[in-house]
DNA sequence: CCAAAAGTGTTGATATTACACCCATGT
DNA sequence: ACATGGGTGTAATATCAACACTTTTGG
C-alpha cells in the first residue's frame, strides 16, 4: 500500500477495525478436570507483528454496522453460529498504530454455544491459520491483545449472574449440579452447592423439566431448564436492565449492549 | 464538501466522530428546590438537523487519541476543567449517517468540578452557539443522542457508589447532609439520613476535618473531605476495581475506564 | 452396606431498613 | 422555649456463608 512517509501516515484519517474475543466453554470434562474456556486466535500473516498469534478482527465496512462487522470476524474464525455479543469497549491511542496508521479499534466479545468444541478444534483449526488456545495458556499476542483478551474474561465473569450469559453455557436440560460447574470454572472459585442450589432456585429463572439425570452410582438429579422469562428476571445486579433480543436476525443470536441497558433505551430497536 | 452521490458516499470509509455527554450540577439550590443535573449542546449550523440541538463532539484527529478528543470536546464548549471522563460506547450503526456517510461516535461522559454553574451559564452560553439544559428538561435532540444522554446518566447513577465519581460533584468540606443531597439529585429517589451516614462512615473514604459548619439556627454539622485513599477502598460494588489515574496529566482529571477494571489492566499505565 | 452426589435444615454473622429519640444551636 | 436539621440507638428483617445432616441411587 503506498503510503508516503511516517509523517503523513500519521496525518491519515484513523482507520476503523472491529476485534472480537470469542469463547467457548470446553464440553464438560469428563475425565473431571475442570472445563476450560478457550477462544480463537489469527496468526498474523503481515508487519507488525508478523507471525504472532491476535484476536480476530478486519477493517469495518463502510455498509455495515458494527454488530455486524464484529460478526464478520466471527464468520471468519468459526462456523459455529455466536450466541451472545456485546461491545467491550473502544481502544483508540494513536500508539496503537498499524504502519504508522493511526487505528481505532471496537472491540466486542461474544460467547460460542455450549457446542461441541472439539469438533471446531479440528477443522477450523488447521485450515487456515487460527488456533483455539485455552484462556489460561495463551502466547503472547500482538498490539495489545493482551489487555483486551483479559478484560472481556473480566466482564464475563462479572455478567454470570445474567441468565442470558449463563444459558449460552450450558445445554439444557441440566442439573444444578453441572451449572454449578460451569459458573465455577468461569468463576474460577469454588461455591457451595447448596447455597448456590437456594439462590438459582430463588432467582426463578430456572424451572424444573420433571426429568431427572441418572448416572453412575448415585441420586439422580433433577433436570432443569432456563425460564422462558429468565431474560427479564435477572437474579442480582442487572435484575432491572437486562435486554431482550434487538437484533432480531441470526435465529438466537443475543445481542445486548453495555451493562444491558442501552438497547431497552433505543428508540428502534 | 464535495462527495458523489448517495451510493458513492455509502461506500466512502466511515468517519470517526467523539461525541460527549458533559454533566454538572447546580450549585446547592439555595432556594431549597432540589439541585439538578446540567449538561451543554450545540445548536447545530449544517445539515443534517440544521438548528436541532445536539451533544458536543467532533471528527477524530489522527493524532490524538479517543481521551485526548473528547477532552477537545470539552474545550469547545466550556472552559472549566472537567475532573472525570469515562467511554461510554460506541455507536455505529450506517443509518447514523451524517450526509450518507457512515458514521461511528466513540462517546464518552464527562462529570465536570461542582463549580459555579451559575457563571458558566452567562458566559460560554451565550458566546457562542452553545448553551446549558437541565437533564430533566431537554429539547428535542438531533441523531440519536437522546438515547446517548439517556445512557450517560444511567451510568452516572450506577457510578455514585464509586467515590471517584462523588466527589467531582461536591465542593469540600461539605456536610453529610449535604453529600446526601447530592446523591439523592443525582438518583432521584429520598435516603434515610441516618443510614446513609453510618453507610458512608463505615466506607472509609471520608475523613473528619475537624471543623464545622454552623449555618441558620441549628446545630452545627461536622465537615467532612474525602479521605486520600478514597480511590482503592470504594464502598460496594466497585470496590475492588477502581482504578487510579492512569492519564496522570491535566491536574485532577480522572481517567476511568469503563467499569474500572481497564486502566488496571493496562501494562504501560 | 457403602460411596457419592443430591437435596434439606440450621445456625450465626452481617447488612439493611424503618423509625424513635436525643442534641446543639440561633432566634 | 422551640423549631430545625445533626447525630445516635435499636429492633425487625433480609441476606449470606458455613456446615451438619438426610436421601437416593448403583454397585
């Protein structure tokens, strides 16, 4: 691309890129290690950075909104359909130029459906040049992808107690037993099963499917599933704010905007 | 500016614009009506939405970044120096458009020093095409940015609990009663005195100065600062995540990124 | 019967709330 | 003295963490 000194690159119009952090929740352990959250990552083919590992983003198209750009990185890296998205936040420092091009990037980060994540590992992985890489073993990344991977772990973590979060980790129907699981490998803390069992139960946004899980040697468990309105229940901090679906498209893609509020303030949508 | 026609500007690379939603509150109402939220617009020169008002903001220059542009939005509406300043979100949606091009605004909001609003109401205000409006008595806005304001001062509300944020609205010393007033413009709703005495004292961020206030015929109150360390003790949510000043410039403007954890994560800052 | 996880109960610590009450002051 | 907000006490309630205990299964 022929562009004249650093100088002018400098003087260029800021160049706009949409960055995605996508994960996915490792399908249980069965070998009962903890599961693991793992995402995907684009070996850089081009200066700077050539060759080291970076999260998947592209240029925004100037038709296209950023939902739908941050959904393109993800078409990119997966085929396995994204089921909930949210803005992360918007990094912007001229330091964070790409050859001297000063370059603002939006990043979103999404959640993979509970799917089976092995089969993804095969394919996708090897065919072009992405890796999946467990969230706690990462190399080292390009720009300041660090930054950004660890912050949206950080804003998983502390959107598990929004049932719409959740439920993008789990197949239904499950035991509270599994849930528990989950939340904790997100967590990375242990919790009691019994006060977590009372506070699920509380937050009424499970419901009770009659059928139980019998397997191996012990008490079957009751299977549950997420409440239909479990979007609009909430059972902690976001209890008020939590979105509906304003995308509409994409079957069951959630799309809900920062601390879940913005998109109950669009007029539009 | 002479661009092609629609189709041709559609597909023009999108623009980057920093828009921001400034807040002060009113001096103590002496008059005993509860003080209120302001914040500055812009009476708009060009199409579209000629003559609407609408939030300060402007194109990204390439060699600031995003902090450094919204500050210049301050700049450009007001002269006294806002002491906190948070990114709010991104909006990006093609229809935004300004002249059929795409439009991307990085917003941020801004608390500015619970200065004399009063002053700021004669003078910048009338300058230029510039002037203040209650929160709670806003005229029509252009684009979407009444969703914008919307957001901002939902974030504002769920940020009171953070002692950064606090205390940019409050002269010191100050009583608790009058803190509590404060708080209660800000959130709309009543607070029992009492409590929220204890629960401010119990958070460790304010420290007696020892003096007191003795206004009308009653009891004198103590005074009270917010203590130097006020920024990592937080009382609630927050608590664990605030982040210091990672800008360090400008004297006592806060830098806080979004939900506070950012700047910790930061490497360099 | 036993191991193991499911599920229930209980208890003490801590927060939150509502409200009664006293205190110190200028007029 | 008294009205007014400053400041304290307190009892009812809610929340929550810890952990003992019972239940139900397959082996």
């Amino acid at each position: 691309m022929g562009y004249g000194n650093v100088s002018e690159r400098r003087s260029a119009p800021p160049q706009i890129g949409v960055t995605s952090v996508i994960l996915a929740l490792e399908s249980e352990a069965h070998g009962h290690a903890r599961c693991r959250l793992w995402l995907p990552l684009v070996q850089r083919t081009r200066e700077p950075f050539k060759g080291m590992w970076a999260l998947p983003g592209g240029q925004l198209q100037a038709n296209r909104s950023l939902e739908e750009s941050a959904f393109a990185t993800l078409a990119s890296t997966t085929d396995l359909h994204p089921t909930y998205l949210e803005q992360l936040y918007t990094f912007g420092d001229p330091m964070r130029s790409s050859n001297g091009i000063p370059m603002v990037s939006v990043c979103y980060w999404a959640l993979l459906d509970h799917t089976d994540l092995g089969a993804e590992l095969g394919t996708a992985a090897n065919a072009h040049n992405v890796r999946w890489f467990p969230v706690d073993d990462l190399p080292e990344l390009a720009f300041d992808h660090t930054t950004i991977v660890e912050y949206a772990l950080w804003r998983l973590r502390h959107r598990m107690d929004a049932p719409n979060v959740v439920r993008q980790l789990i197949a239904e129907p499950f035991t509270l037993g599994q849930l528990r699981d989950v939340v904790e490998a997100v967590l990375g803390e242990e919790l009691d099963l019994a006060n977590f069992r009372r506070k699920m139960l509380a937050s009424h946004t499970l419901e009770d499917t009659g059928e139980v899980a019998r397997e191996g040697r012990r008490r079957p468990a009751a299977l549950y599933r997420f409440a239909d309105h479990a979007e609009e229940e909430g059972f902690a901090f976001f209890a008020e704010h939590v979105a509906g679906n304003p995308h509409g498209a994409r079957g069951t893609l959630q799309v809900d905007s920062p601390d879940d509020v913005l998109s109950a303030l669009m007029p539009h949508a």
